[in-house]
C-alpha cells in the first residue's frame, strides 16, 4: 500500500461532539446543526497502492478538493492519519505524515509527493522563468549541478510539449494550457511517488483538456507514480482512472472500479451523478 | 559617561547576543539596538558590537571601503576613542579590532583578532523573498532555493551569477547567510579565517556572526567555477602592487588610473614590509 | 484443467433514480470452462449475455453466486469476492476484454495500441513493431493506417485493431462481446482462424455472436441464456 489513510476529517469552525454524526450524505448536509461548524471532510478511508489511479468524484461542496489539500497538507486536518509507505521516522516505522515537523514536510513535497492545482497559479512561481520553476524543483530534491539541472528541466518539459527554445519565458507568457503542463512538468521533476491533481483541466479549452489528459495518462503508464485526481467531470475520471470514489457531503459514499462505478453505479447518488451525464 | 558610551546592561544584553551568534555560526540573533550619536544606517550595529567588546588593552582599526582615511571611519575611530581611551592604529597587523564597512583588509588575519562588520541588511534572503516570516521558515527548513533559482536564472540568461557584492555563502553547509556588500573578491576570504568576524546591523537590530575556522562556501553549483573581479594587467599606481582590490579612478584628462583600495596595504606595500 | 468456474451466477439492478425498482439482469447461471474451450453465450436480446461477460470482467458487481478463476500457478481467486486491486492485477495479467467499442487514447498510433501489449509481455520493441504490423495486415487494415490514430477509422476497422490489441498476446482468460459484429464475411472468417489459432495455445474464451456461423465455427459449446422474467 503506498497511501492509506485513516479516519481523515476536516471541521472549519467551532467544532462540538456532534459534528460527524450528524453531518453526512444520509444526513444530506455538511453544517453541524448544532455548533454550525462546516465538515469539510467527515472521516474517510482510503487506501491506494503502487501504479493504481485513483480518482476521487463529486459535486462542488462534496470535500473532494479539501482531501486532497489535507493530503498535501495546505491545509491541517483535524483528526485523522495518513501513511505514506516511503515517509518513515528514525526507526524506519512508517509515520503519519500529518505528525510530520516542517523539515520532514519539505521532504515529503520535495520528493514523494508532487501536487498539480486547478490554477497554475498556485502551483507555479510567476518571478522564475518555465525553466526556473522546474529547476526548483530539482535542486530542492538536492542537485545542485547546474548542467544536471538544466537537462533535466529541458527533458520534462520535452516530456510535455513545450518547444525547448521557451525554456527561459516567463510563465506569463504562455497560454493556459502551456502553464498547466509546465506545472506538470515541474511536479514532475521531482520523480514523485504520488502525483495529486486538484480538476487539472477544468477551465481549458476542450481541445487542450485532451491533450492534457492524454499526457498525463501517458506519462502515468511510462513512469509508473500513483496518482489521485479530483474532478467532477466523470469524463476525465473516466479518461485517467482505475479505482474511483465518490463524495457527497464529505464522506464517500461509493467506491469500486472506475468502469463498474460509471456503468453498475450502486448508490443512489452515484446513479444520479452517473444519470446525468449530458 | 560609562566606558564605551553604551551603559554597562546595554554591553551585557549585546555580548549575550554576541555569544549565541557565535553559538550558532551564521544565524541571525536579534538584539535591542540602543540609540547611538550617529543616524541609523551609519554603521552602528558595527559599532554597537565594538563598544560591547572593546576594552583598554585592544587596538583599534575602523575602515570604510578599504580607506582608513574617510569621513565615516575617520569620525567613527575619533568617536570611540573618545569614549575608551583606546589606542588606535592603522595598520591591519597591529588592530586587535577592525571594524570595517563592506570590505575585508587584504592582509591575512591572526588568530586573537576580531573583524567587525558593519550591515546594512542583515538577510540575505532579502534579495528573493521580500516577506520576513516566509524568511523565517526558509532559514529553519535550509530551503534556500530561491537563492539557487535565481543563480540558475542568471546562469541561463548571463553564464553566470550577476551578483557584484554580497554574493550568498553557505556556513557550515546549514545557514546561508548575507556577508555583507563586499566585493565577490572578498568572499573567498571568509572561510576558514583565523580572526573572529562579528556582523553586526544597527538599523535592522540583528547580529550573527562566524567563529574562526568557519566552513563558508559561496553559493556555487558543484559544476560552475566561482570567478571574482579580474584585475589582470593593473598595478597600482601608487605601490605597484598587483595583488590587491583595486579602485578604478578617473584622471580629469579623461585617463583612468589603478590604486589599492585597501590603503594600509598600499602603505604597507609601498614600503616593502609585506 | 477448469480455468473459470460459475455458479450460481446472478446479477439484480437497483435502481434508485426511477424509485427503487429491481431489474434482474440474469439468474442462475451456471457453468464451467476448460483451459482451451471456447464457449458461447447464446440467447434473445435482453436475455443478459453482455450483462453476464460484463459481470465476469468485474464492470457489474455480483449480486449472488461465485466466479472462480483458477490460475496457471494453482491459485484461486473469486472474481466476485475480491477487492479492487485485485481485479485491476487480473484484469492486467490474466484476463482480458475485447468490447465492441474501442477505448484508447486519442494519440496512440494504431501499431501502438497492439504492439503495446506485446511489449507489456517482455517482448523488445521492434519483434513488437513486426507483428504488430503483422496482425494488422492480416486483419486488413490498410498499411497507411499504421501510424495514425484509430479513433479516425471506421466502425470496422477500430473493430479490427480492437480485436488485434486482444488477441495478439492473449490472456489465459479472453471475453468477448460481439467481435464480429461490424466485420464483413472475409474479415470475420480471418478472426475466427486467429480464434482457433489462440485456442489451442490454451487461451479460454467466452463470446456473444450475432453470425451464427461463425459462432458455430469456433465455439466447443454454447450456453443458452433464455429471457429473464
């Protein structure tokens, strides 16, 4: 297993005792009715293993986007633990990477775990040129060759089609699409473990998002990472992943193969997700 | 008065600072910056330090640029002796503390001497992420790669750093750390110098500092060489020497001239005692 | 030896958005497939015969009975039991699903798709290549087709390269739903030599047929599926 995680739950607010039980899909509501407090994430378990893509669906407020950002730890999750099969303390157990210390963090986003935001605005540093941002990325996993450097940032953004004579352009300069796959390439980078991706095409043109897809499904087959992507749209789910789930009101409600989950929905919600598709 | 002008809790609260700045080799200690008889931005966090370790048996050298000789080194070097009875001197062999703006004497320094600096800008990290609490959390992860980044860029762009002065060093390949404007001429000088260096910033409240026999690397790629100005085919006009820094001058015939810019080396040059 | 055992198959739909009614899909299906037998799934429309492939592939869940898949190695697995990671292991190695659509990526070549599933075996990229190229041109498609995208071609021949990525380097376990369907009597008699070519090397198979000849060529039995009440 290279993911698991345990009893994962996000509350913004106050938070009481009452919260998790009484927020849900059966409950059809994400606000506690008693402290007001918003449950983001109601206690969710999930497991991933090597070269497996998972896919995690669901409507706006669903929680999807907020596990993620709890995976990644922008944001702090309230309870819960997650275990990453290459993050392991002194003794070499396995540790929970929401316990880690600030320098164990820069070690898990520097080499295990690389996230790929809607916006390449978040994921990319808009002073540093295309190359630069890359170049961050491998120096902070500990080269500091410059030669090294400069190859490796010229062959991943080789990897997704940006023409090597731009790598010294500023991300400004580049069109939407070309942004999104120079944060690809910098996630990249790094060899990462897990590769998270938060709607990575949501917002591009329908020609773009295909390309897009497309690499990231290739690039996922020739290196072999595990990845996780949020999406609402069941078409990239269906597009990227093996293993898919679904959330509603921050807790998943279904979960199993992608094909059974798109073409045997079982839950009520899926089956209405699944129905209306256009 | 009290000795040294700073009163004697002020001297205790500095040489505190002092110690875990020494503690801690490259690490930036704030401090309660006292008000001083010259402006913020002048030099007294230099001068701060100095007045906190002076004492009657200490010599002391004050320069600015290289030049015993100008106005701020002159006034600083009167103001302390008036407020110590020091001696003073201008020769770098005989100081047992120099406090100098943003240049390294030329000479090599001995073991039981103390070089003072004086900083404007305490954080070199300044020069890449202007917000002090991302600062803050750069130097306790050692996430220096906006340093590197900007090095890569200007590597891509230029061949090389652009960096003239205050070029980043490593200490102890743990904290990077700001040496102040010197010239990239002087960084090599840094490493492994029997003298103690203080640093002090008046302005910014900070102090830090390198014990002797400190590892202080330039920020380099292993793959790059680390070139410094190049004064091939200069002598100085004066001494004749073509070893030293030297300062490029303009005659008002519109001809350019070479001198040292540290003048104690010149003096000491010139008069064959080297 | 029994490479899949079916028993007491059964497959109820739930469906929740029109009230919760329950649709059965198939019942009580029953059998079992030797390692080199083709067998047909036979019956009226509506009677579940993909429902039933679909069901062995894992696409639909089980809603009773058990699906024993018995490997080379003596190990047993129940395709209705065991969990995700499993059948995605399954589906990788041992058993493979030749649909009426073809699902690719739009910007792999149509020597790629098939030469890929050689490589996935072991096999170096120009051998690959070679018989890739091979099984295409045995299954007439055409050779400036080679390099460009199948989701260009027609109905037939994105049925050829389908069936070509599935047969070119079989599984132990092939299913197939309606390989002949958009194919012309010369094209569909080439399947079927390349069937029973696979055959005998010990490939297991389960099919659905609308050409009754050609489901007569090729198959050891059939299992009649009637409509369900």
């Amino acid at each position: 297993m290279i993911l698991d995680i345990k009893n994962l739950s996000k509350i913004f607010g106050k938070t009481c005792d009452m919260c998790l039980d009484e927020t849900g899909a059966k409950p059809n509501s994400s606000i506690c009715p008693k402290c007001k407090s918003i449950v983001g994430v109601n206690r969710v378990n999930l497991s991933l293993y090597k070269g497996e893509v998972l896919g995690i669906v669901g409507e706006s407020g669903s929680g999807k986007s907020t596990l993620l950002q709890l995976i990644y730890q922008d944001v702090k999750a309230s309870e819960g633990e997650i275990f990453i099969k290459h993050f392991k303390d002194k003794e070499g157990k396995t540790k929970n990477i929401l316990d880690a210390n600030l320098n164990e963090l820069g070690d898990l986003r520097n080499s295990i775990m690389s996230m790929i935001y809607q916006n390449p605005r978040l994921g990319l540093n808009y002073q540093f040129s295309a190359g630069g941002n890359i170049a961050e990325k491998i120096i902070c996993s500990g080269v500091k060759n410059y030669k090294m450097i400069r190859e490796r940032a010229l062959y991943f953004l080789d990897k997704t089609e940006i023409p090597n004579s731009r790598i010294d352009d500023y991300p400004e300069y580049f069109s939407g699409g070309q942004q999104q796959r120079i944060q690809i390439s910098k996630a990249l980078s790094s060899n990462p473990k897990i590769l998270l991706l938060d709607e990575p095409t949501t917002g591009l043109d329908l020609s773009v998002q295909a390309k897009i897809l497309d690499l990231i499904k290739e690039l996922q087959h020739e290196i072999g990472f595990s990845m996780v992507v949020v999406s609402h749209d069941l078409g990239v789910i269906k597009h990227l992943t093996d293993i898919t789930v679904v959330m509603k009101n921050g807790q998943i409600v279904e979960r199993g193969l992608t094909d059974q989950v798109l073409e045997d929905p079982q839950h009520p919600y899926t089956q209405l997700l699944v129905s209306s598709i256009l | 008065m009290t000795y040294g002008f700073l009163d004697e809790e002020a001297k205790k609260e500095i040489r505190r600072s002092i110690l875990k700045a020494i503690a801690i080799p490259g690490y930036i200690v704030s401090f309660a910056s006292r008000e001083l008889p010259i402006a913020r931005g002048w030099g007294t966090g230099g001068l701060q330090v100095t007045l906190a370790i002076i004492n009657e048996s200490d010599t002391l050298k004050v320069i600015d640029q290289g030049c015993d000789g100008s106005v701020n080194a002159v006034n600083i070097r009167n103001f302390i002796k008036s407020v110590t009875k020091v001696k003073t001197t201008f020769s770098t062999k005989e100081a047992s503390i120099i406090q100098t703006r943003h240049r390294i004497p030329e000479q090599e320094l001995q073991e039981g001497q103390i070089l003072v600096y004086q900083v404007p800008m305490p954080d070199i990290l300044e020069t890449v992420e202007p917000n002090t609490a991302k600062q803050k959390i750069m130097h306790a992860n050692a996430d220096y790669s906006k340093l590197w980044v900007l090095l890569y860029e200007d590597t891509s762009l230029f061949g090389d750093s652009r960096i003239s002065n205050r070029y980043p060093v490593l200490v102890e390949n743990r904290y990077a750390m700001d040496p102040s404007p010197i010239p990239k001429y002087d960084t090599l000088k840094l490493n492994n110098n029997k003298a103690l260096q203080l640093f002090g910033a008046g302005r910014e409240k900070k102090i830090y500092a390198l014990p002797p026999y400190t590892k202080v690397e330039p920020l380099k790629f292993e793959d790059k060489e680390f070139l410094v100005e190049n004064f091939e085919g200069k002598v100085c006009k004066r001494c004749k020497s073509s070893q030293s820094f030297l300062d490029e001058l303009y005659n008002d015939d519109g001809s350019t001239s070479y001198y040292c810019n540290d003048t104690d080396y010149c003096d000491t040059y010139k008069e064959g005692k080297l | 030896m029994i490479r899949l055992e079916v028993k007491n198959l059964k497959k109820i739909f739930h469906v929740h958005t029109q009230g919760g009614i329950e649709v059965t899909g198939f019942n009580d299906i029953n059998f079992e497939l030797k390692k080199g037998e083709f067998l047909s799934l036979f019956g009226p429309s509506g009677a579940g015969k993909s429902s039933v492939l679909k069901t062995l592939f894992r696409t639909y869940t089980t809603s009773g009975g058990s699906i024993i898949f018995n490997k080379d190695n003596g190990e047993s697995i129940d395709i209705s039991r065991v969990n995700e990671s499993a059948i995605l292991q399954l589906r990788k190695h041992d058993i493979g699903y030749v649909s009426q659509f073809l699902h690719i990526l739009p910007r792999v070549s149509a020597v790629e798709v098939v030469s890929q599933e050689l490589m996935f075996k072991g096999e170096s990229q120009s051998t690959s290549i070679l018989k890739a190229k091979e099984m295409l041109d045995y299954l007439s498609i055409r050779e400036e087709l080679f390099d460009l995208s199948p989701l260009t071609f027609s109905g037939g021949e994105q049925q050829r390269v389908n069936i070509a990525k599935g047969i070119i380097a079989p599984k132990s376990l092939l299913l197939l739903d309606e390989p002949t369907a958009s194919l012309d009597k010369n094209n569909t008699m080439k399947v079927i030599q390349k069937l029973q070519e696979i055959k005998k090397e010990g490939v297991s198979m389960i099919g659905i047929f609308h050409d009754l000849e050609a489901m007569d060529l090729i198959s050891d039995r059939v299992y009649k599926l009637s409509r369900v009440k």
